[in-house]
C-alpha cells in the first residue's frame, strides 16, 4: 500500500474557498486502478495559516504514479484562476510505503447496532 499526502498551509480567511475547490470537483479518482481512499484532512490553526492535508491511499506506488501520469490526473487538477491566494507557498509532497497496517477485526460487525 502507498499514501499520497499534500500539506496546504491555506491563509485563515480562505479556509471555506479552500474547502469549497476540493469539496465541488471531480477527482476522478474512481477511475483509476489501484485508488482505494481519498480523505482531506483540516488540521491545526495556526498564527497565519490553516493546516490542511489531502490523503489518497493506493494499492501500490506504481498505481499512484500511474494516477500523476494520468488524463484523469490532468483533469482533476484543472482549476479555474482565483483572484485571491487561497495557501501559503506550495503544496507540500510526502508520499509513504506502508510497513504495517493494523485494523479493527470485523470492523464493519462492530459497527453494526444490535437486532
């Protein structure tokens, strides 16, 4: 398994129109072999700036490439300009190769509300 993560350091005042970019597009990530999750985190407030992180969860690190190589790739981060800066600087990039993975047994079962 392969996690993508991009950090965004998005200015205090643009935190809705931040939102709003990922929460209205087309991710096309459904489309692609090997995508198994996609969350976008909201993290800390700090002085100047929100933290926020988009986490996508592939089978492998050759599908995750695959994705960045990708027409739907191209198509999901085609963004209309904005007028105003919604981060500061550039997304940061970390990507990870899963050692372990530690679950719930019968996750979906223990969810589940008593008959």
């Amino acid at each position: 398994m392969f996690i993508a993560m991009n950090r965004f350091k998005v200015v205090k005042d643009a935190t809705d129109d931040f939102e709003a970019v990922w929460l209205g597009r087309d991710s096309h990530l459904g489309e692609m072999e090997g995508f198994v999750e996609f969350h976008l985190l909201r993290g800390p407030e700090h002085e100047d700036h929100v933290l926020y992180a988009s986490h996508t969860i592939w089978r492998s690190r050759t599908d995750f490439e695959a994705w960045t190589r990708s027409e739907q790739f191209r198509k999901a981060h085609g963004r209309v300009p904005s007028t105003k800066p919604l981060y500061l600087g550039h997304p940061q990039f970390e990507g990870f190769e899963t050692i372990q993975t530690v679950g719930v047994p019968n996750a979906n079962a223990a969810s589940a509300e008593p008959v």
